[in-house]
C-alpha cells in the first residue's frame, strides 16, 4: 500500500508517513469522509506537532479560509475558518486598526491550533479573544458549539489538546475584541514603545523580535518553543533563587512562580548543541532545530537528555510544548 509522505506537513520535517491525508475545505464534505476511527489524527498547520514515527492511521486537514468581521458599538466580532493562518488574520485585523491580536504576530500555525493550544506571546493569550468555537464532531457527524468557559483554556493548553475532545475538529473560531484597545507593552523589547503607539506599531515591533530570535521553519526546520515554561511552588523559586540570583522568575496563578524554561536549558548546557542532526537553536535554547537528517528516533533521545539534564541541574521537571505523535497517536514522555 503507498503512503502518504508527511515530510512537508509537519515544521519540524521528520521523516514519517500516514495511511490516508484528507484534506477538506467545507463542512459538508466531512460528514462524506470514510476514514479510519480507530486511528486518526486532526493536523493543523503542522507547527506544533512532531510526526517521531510512521503513524498507522489517517489524516484529516480543515482548510476553509475566510474570515468575517463586524463591527458593533463597543466591540468586534470575528468569525474565521480554522484553516486560516493566524498571522493572516492578526495582520488582517491590525491593518484595519483593530488592536487586540497584535502581541501573537507571526506564531505560526493556523486560527484553529491557536486555539488547541492556546497560544500566548508577550502577555497575551488566544482566550483573552475568544468567545467560542465551532467544531465539527466526527463521529456523531453533527456541528456543535462550544462556548470559551467550555473550551477550558489553560497555559498553552485546553480540552482540544488534552484528548478529552476526541473526535472534535475545529472548523471556526469567533473572537469578541472590545475597541476600548490599550497596548500590552511590559515584555522585554517592547517597554521602548510609547503608550500611544498604534497596533500595527506593536506588531511590527514584535515581528522583528521575533525574526531577530527565531528560525523561520522555511529554512530551518522547527516547531517553535519546544518546552512550556515550568511553573513551581514559591518555596521552590525562593530555594532556586538563593542557588541562582541571576534566574528570571515571574508571578503566576494561585502563588506559583514561572520560570524560564530556555534560561534553564541554557544553563544545563544545552544551548546550541547538536546531536544527530537535531539540536536546539543557537540564539534560542527553547526551540529544538533539525539540522537536516534529524528522525523521530534522534529527537526523542535529545529531548530526553533535556529533560534529565535540567531536572538532575534545577530539580524541575519540564514538559513538552509540542504534541508528539507516534504509529498509534499522540505519545506522552
Ligand atoms: P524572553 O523575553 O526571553 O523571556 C523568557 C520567558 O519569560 C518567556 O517565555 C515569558 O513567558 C517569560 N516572561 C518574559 N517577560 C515576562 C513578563 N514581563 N511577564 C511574565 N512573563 C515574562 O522570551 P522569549 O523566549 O523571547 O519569548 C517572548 C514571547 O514570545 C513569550 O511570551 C513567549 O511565550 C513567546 N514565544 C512563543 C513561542 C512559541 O512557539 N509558542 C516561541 C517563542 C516565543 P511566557 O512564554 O509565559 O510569555
């Protein structure tokens, strides 16, 4: 049986392949679709996903397009197919003026991973925007809606990602942007900017930062940051702290701490190595590179060294970013 090559769908461009790719671009043509329902698997822009093995299932890829927007007295109203890149739709939006997406410029991946995900950048997140999604539940074959609360975001997470939406493939999301739009401007890079700067300022400042940081997975294979940034207990940040005065700590939630995951990978001695092909990014520790030949088998042994690397240095544990996907789905380390 022929397979379909996987290469190219996936940032990180690992060897592996599927049994079947469908792609679809209407709802209507879902429902029509035979697909494995034992193993399937829903692919996005492949940004945030590592393919680390042949996966013996399907494939299915939304592509609809289009975006809506409108306008009410205090607010906007957005409407976009998942399909859409998501740097189109925050460059779609800032160009009208419209501020609210300008602190997620160029994060790659299309609307409706950022909302599996829950992307943040700069001290924004995909649910300060969102107001529900529309998904479409394949085995039911019924279009259901689920509300923000209901999409239980969390850090770089939500139900889409954590499995227990199984069988729901995004197909819109709708954001509500009040127009009352102040900038978010207290990460490093972006305090030089005055407080009347316009969005489109402010995205052009962050699409710098990040060219000026961040491989561009066009020419260097990648799949952004590969780790979340630890959070921890404040007695362990404090014991941390008097180790290493130099470690960035920022307040989190319910009086945890964040750290800096690429500052810890950084210090364990990681930044820049390369192994086999893979390796992390020289001006960045946080994101995993494959420098050309790099397979499934040669990432997971390099993140494993990461990983007890920085727990025997630091005594924390980190955990992945991006979704690891073997022959039967998704592969939890
Ligand atoms: P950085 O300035 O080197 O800081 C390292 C980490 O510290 C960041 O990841 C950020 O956490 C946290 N941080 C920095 N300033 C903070 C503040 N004022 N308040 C709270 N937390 C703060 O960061 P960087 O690596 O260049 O990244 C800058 C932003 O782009 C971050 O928000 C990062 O998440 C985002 N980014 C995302 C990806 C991705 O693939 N998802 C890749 C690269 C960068 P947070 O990550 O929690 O914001």
């Amino acid at each position: 049986m022929s397979r379909f090559n996987l290469k190219n769908h996936h940032t990180l461009a690992l060897p592996a392949v599927c049994n079947n790719f469908y792609e679809v671009t209407h709802v209507h043509e879902i429902s029509k679709l035979t697909f494995d329902l034992e193993n399937y698997f829903i692919l996005g822009g492949g940004s945030n996903v590592a393919f680390i093995d042949d996966f013996d299932g399907d494939i299915i890829a939304f592509k609809g397009n289009s975006c809506v927007i409108t306008e009410h007295t205090d607010h906007w109203s957005v409407e976009a197919d998942s399909g859409l890149v998501w740097h189109e739709l925050v460059i779609l939006l800032t160009e009208k003026g419209i501020g609210g997406l300008e602190n997620l410029a160029l994060i790659p991946g299309n609307c409706g991973a950022a909302a599996v995900q829950n992307i943040g950048a700069y001290g924004v997140e995909f649910k300060d925007v969102c107001s529900a999604v529309e998904v479409f539940d394949l085995h039911k074959k019924q279009k259901r809606f689920i509300t923000k609360d209901a999409c239980h975001f969390a850090y770089r997470n939500s139900i889409f990602k954590r499995g227990d939406a199984r069988g729901l493939l995004i197909t819109k999301i709708y954001l509500h942007i009040p127009k009352d739009w102040q900038p978010k401007l207290n990460y490093r890079g972006l305090e030089s900017l005055s407080q009347c700067v316009t969005p489109k300022a402010v995205m052009d400042r962050i699409v710098a930062l990040r060219e000026s940081k961040l491989p561009n997975p066009e020419q260097l294979p990648n799949a952004g940051s590969f780790f979340k940034n630890p959070v921890v207990s404040e007695q362990q940040a404090d014991l941390l702290k008097s180790q290493y005065p130099d470690m960035p700590c920022y307040t989190a939630a319910d009086q945890k701490v964040k750290l800096s995951a690429g500052w810890l990978i950084e210090q364990a001695g990681f930044k820049g190595v390369e192994v086999d092909s893979i390796g992390t990014y020289k001006k960045h520790a946080l994101v995993i590179v494959n420098y050309g030949n790099a397979t499934g088998a040669s990432l997971l042994h390099f993140v494993r060294e990461i990983k007890e690397g920085v727990l025997r240095r630091f005594s924390v544990a980190l955990e992945n970013e991006v979704l690891l996907i073997g022959k039967y789905g998704i592969v939890n380390l």
